[in-house]
C-alpha cells in the first residue's frame, strides 16, 4: 500500500512532468523526491517512469494508476466542499421558536447576529404560544425554542440563561405617566390588564400584587403582552408587562414605567436532547446568552 505523501508525490510528477518541477509544486527537495520515487517502484514491484532523455515517461502501470487516483481526489475535493459548506452553514435550515416578547424584541438580534456568522444559513422563526412549545421541540418541528418558562419534557434541556422585568404600561396622559418610579400600590383600583393567573406573566404579577398586600382586581384578561399595550394605548386602563415588550416600538401615547419592586421574567433556552446539536447551535446558544447579558437594566 502506498502512503498519501506517496500518493501526492506520484500525482504531482504526474502534472508537472518532471521530478524539478514536482518538488518545486510541493515545496520540497528534488534529491528527495527522487529517492521516494525509488522506493514507490520497489514497494510496488513494477516501473512507474521511463527516463528518456532527461524526463520521466510515465508507463502503461503508472497511467492507469493516475486514473485510480484521481477518483479518489475528486472524492477529496467533494468531500472537502461538503466540509466547508457544514461550516458556513450552507444547505442547512435553522428552526427556531420564541415566546412573543422575545421574539418581537431580542431574538431578531440573536438571528442577526447568528446569520453573519453563517451566510448562507436559512431561518425558519416561529412565535409560541405557551401551549405550543412543548410540541414544537419534543416533536422536533424546531431545534431551539426561547421561553418565558421551562418547558417540562423528560426529552427537553431548559437552561435559565437570562431575566426581564415587569414594568407597567400607562397611558402618556396618565397621573403617574411622569413618574420614574412606582408601586404595585400606586396602581391599586386602576383599570387593570392582565394575564390568567396560570400563565407564566399571570403568576409573576399576582406575587406582585400579594407581596405588596394589594387585590389583584383584572379589568381584562389578555393572552399577549402587545395587546394588553394596544389597549392601554386606546384608554383602557394600564397593564403590566415584560420588559421585553416595552422594548418594541410602541404608540406614542404609552409610557413604560418600573416598578420599586419589580417582578422577575426569566428567559430559557431550550432544545430536544434527542436531537443532535450542530455547531450552528452552540454558537446560537453562546448569542442568545450574550446578548440577554447586554439587555439594558434599571438604575437603582
């Protein structure tokens, strides 16, 4: 059997004609190559060059095995074409799912970012509802979801990897709507909008409510933070919200407030441990971390 470095030697005499020439394509010494060449014909037990005058005449042997060897380049060559597209990316579907705040504020930057580093990565981005998610993940209809919560799934990995806060949402004509600062308190026997007591920003603002010793009294139950928004900016009552919410572009007649005591959103990170992670998702996941990190804070 010959080595690759043979192989090379062989297919490099073979394209440049003569062993000077050889050397020099591969950046070695002509005495060398020669010497290899000897020993490639006494492995093989058969001639490989003819020497006519001063250069190498490949025989009937060594031209049926160029043939054999340029095959196995070729395959080189695609494999390493393969090789490079994995790397960029390329011919690869990227499926990710968000809870709507997320997916409205921070993930459109975490994808920014992941498709500079890959070009020719294609998204396909889905927003869940808390009753989706599991689904979408255990069914392996999308590699990442980002949450609000942890999804609950024998076959699903949630990592806590960043918090929001919640805030409140107020009209700009409001009586508190130029106040820094306010209380679960301040809002008592207002207009309220909010979420079903078990959803995910339900549970956080009724903690709110019961650490403050106030009623929660719900004017409205809304399934989504932007239409809790939607209706503060229409006069109806105030809501609160997520900071990631607040976040989005919104109507200039809403005004975002943070509370004394705020709630606490966390932010998961989850995926199917059946499925495999590529390299494109662990650079994802290194993004998403990053850049919840960077999220602006309240001073205190």
């Amino acid at each position: 059997m010959l080595t690759l470095r043979q192989i090379e030697i062989f297919r490099a005499i073979m394209i440049a004609k003569t062993v000077s020439a050889a050397a020099q394509m591969l950046g070695t010494s002509q005495p060398g190559l020669s010497r290899m060449l000897g020993h490639m014909e006494d492995k093989l037990h058969f001639r490989l060059f003819d020497r006519t005058r001063g250069r190498l005449v490949p025989t009937h042997e060594a031209r049926v095995l160029f043939q054999e060897i340029e095959h196995v380049y070729k395959g080189f060559e695609d494999l390493n074409h393969v090789i490079k597209r994995l790397a960029k990316g390329e011919d690869r579907t990227f499926r990710v799912g968000a809870s709507p705040s997320l997916g409205h504020s921070v993930v459109p930057r975490m994808l920014a970012r992941l498709t500079a580093n890959y070009p020719g990565l294609t998204i396909q981005f889905d927003i869940l509802s808390v009753e989706q998610a599991s689904d979408y993940l255990a069914l392996q209809r999308g590699d990442y979801a980002l949450s609000v919560f942890p999804i609950d799934h024998p076959n699903i990995l949630s990592s806590r990897i960043g918090a929001g806060r919640m805030v409140c949402a107020v009209p700009t004509s409001h009586r508190l709507a130029d106040r820094t600062r306010i209380s679960v308190a301040d809002i008592a026997g207002e207009q309220l909008q909010s979420f079903r007591p078990d959803t995910p920003h339900g549970r956080i603002i009724a903690d709110m409510f019961a650490r403050a010793g106030q009623a929660l009294d719900v004017e409205t139950y809304i399934r989504f933070a932007e239409t809790a928004v939607a209706f503060v900016a229409n006069g109806m009552g105030v809501a609160l919200v997520d900071s990631f919410t607040a976040m989005q572009a919104h109507a200039e007649t809403v005004r975002f407030l943070e509370f004394d005591d705020p709630g606490t959103l966390p932010v998961y990170i989850n995926r199917n441990l059946e499925s495999p992670r590529a390299i494109i998702g662990e650079t994802f996941e290194e993004i998403a971390r990053t850049i919840l990190l960077s999220v602006p804070r309240p001073k205190p």
